[in-house]
C-alpha cells in the first residue's frame, strides 16, 4: 500500500498578506502613524494623570494642614503636576492683590485703617481669577485628546478604503484572467481586508483611552472644583 505524500504548507500569516501596492502601502504607513502616536499620547496621558493623582493627595493633605497661606504659597513648587497648586497660587496671587488696593486706600484716609475686611467684590474677583486658572488647567490636561479622538473616527474609515480599493483591484485582476475560481481571488481580497484589520487595531485602544481619559478629567474638574470651593470659604473666614 502507498502512502500519498503529504502537502507542502504554503507560506501564510498576516506577514504574507501585507499589502504590496503602492497605494496600499500608503494606507497601511497612515494606519501605522496613526496607531504609533495615538500609543504615544496614551502611555504619555496615563503617566501624567498617575502623577496628578499622587500630587494632589499629597498636596491637599499639606493645605489642610498647613496654618498659614503664605505657608501653603511657598510650598506649592514642592507639588507641582497637579492642578489644585495652579488654582492655589492664582487665588492667594489676586488675594494679595486685592488685600494691598484695600492697605492704599486705607492708607489715604485719615485714623486707624484697622484689619482689611473682603467685600463680596473683592471675592468675585478671586472667583474669576480662579475660573480662569482652572480653564488653564483644563486646557493643559485636554492636550492630544482630539487626536485620539480622530484616530477612533478616522482609522476605521481609512482601513475601509484600503480595503476597497483592494478587493476592487482583485476583481479587475480576475477579470485579466481567462477562469474564475476562488483560489484567484482569494488572496487578492484576503489582502485587501488586512487594511480593515489595521484600521480597527489603531482605533479601537485610541476610542477606549480617550474615553477613559475622558472621565479622569472629568473627575479631576469635579476636584479643582471641591478645592476652589473650600479656599473661597477659606479666604471668607479670614477676612470676612
């Protein structure tokens, strides 16, 4: 009895059916710097709200118990990276600011000027001064998030045209030949559908970190707001 002699594995993977046209090489090098970045600006906003996160711990621990604000002002370069210092030195900066036009004027007018006492103006412009601190800082932290969110929106529909394109050229090179079977076409659109693949691997980890991210910024607003809310009634049981 003979024994049929086995078939010989033809070459496969993902690495055989990388795109070789021009056009679906472009596709695949924009897939490519769309994935490389969007992973740089991931790993870059995870260790930066990590370091928020120590930061601003530590940092309300020693305003709290700190017993003077001139204390709390020379220890703030002890905690920078997190947003709440921004807040605190932009408020104490317009306090004194404010503390020393009330001393003037005091000052030009005759008798005891007595301890400076805030008027609900002077407290309206420590509140703007800081709501313009915190849209500062959320600035800062919303950097290279539109970016993830192009790369969710855009790299599937990128990977989509690479991928029609492809099969279009498969189907014009199946057209050439004078028999249509499968093992023609096949890998033609096997090829094709790689660029769908890449476009889906760049946009869905960008879609969950921005997301993500997203909602830690959120809760870090929902923070800069619990701390402007305790400093303004700080600032009102000194000088109120």
């Amino acid at each position: 009895m003979q024994i049929a002699p086995a078939e010989t594995p033809t070459a496969g993977g993902l690495f055989a059916l990388f795109p070789r046209t021009p056009f679906a090489l472009s596709m695949m090098f924009i897939l490519v710097a769309f994935s490389l970045l969007s992973w740089t600006i991931i790993i870059r906003k995870w260790l930066t709200f990590r370091h928020i996160d120590r930061r601003t711990h530590a940092f309300v621990d020693f305003f709290r118990k700190s017993a003077r604000l001139s204390e709390v002002s020379s220890g703030c370069s002890h905690y920078r990276g997190t947003p709440l210092t921004g807040l605190f030195e932009a408020a104490y900066h317009e306090l004194n600011a404010q503390l020393q036009t009330m001393r003037a004027k005091e000052d030009a007018r005759p008798g005891n000027p007595g301890h400076p006492v805030l008027t609900e103006r002077n407290m309206v412009g420590i509140q703007r001064s800081l709501q313009r601190a915190s849209a500062a800082e959320l600035t800062v932290l919303e950097r290279n998030m539109s970016w993830l969110a192009t790369t969710g929106s855009v790299t599937p529909f990128v990977g989509l045209l690479g991928t029609v394109l492809g099969i279009i050229d498969a189907f014009q090179g199946l057209g050439i030949e004078k028999t249509a079977s499968i093992q023609a076409v096949a890998p033609g659109i096997a090829e094709a559908l790689v660029a769908t693949a890449a476009g889906l691997f760049a946009a869905i980890p960008a879609v969950v970190a921005y997301n993500q991210f997203l909602n830690r910024i959120k809760n870090i607003a929902a923070e800069m707001d619990d701390f402007t809310a305790e400093l303004l009634n700080l600032f009102e049981r000194s000088f109120g």
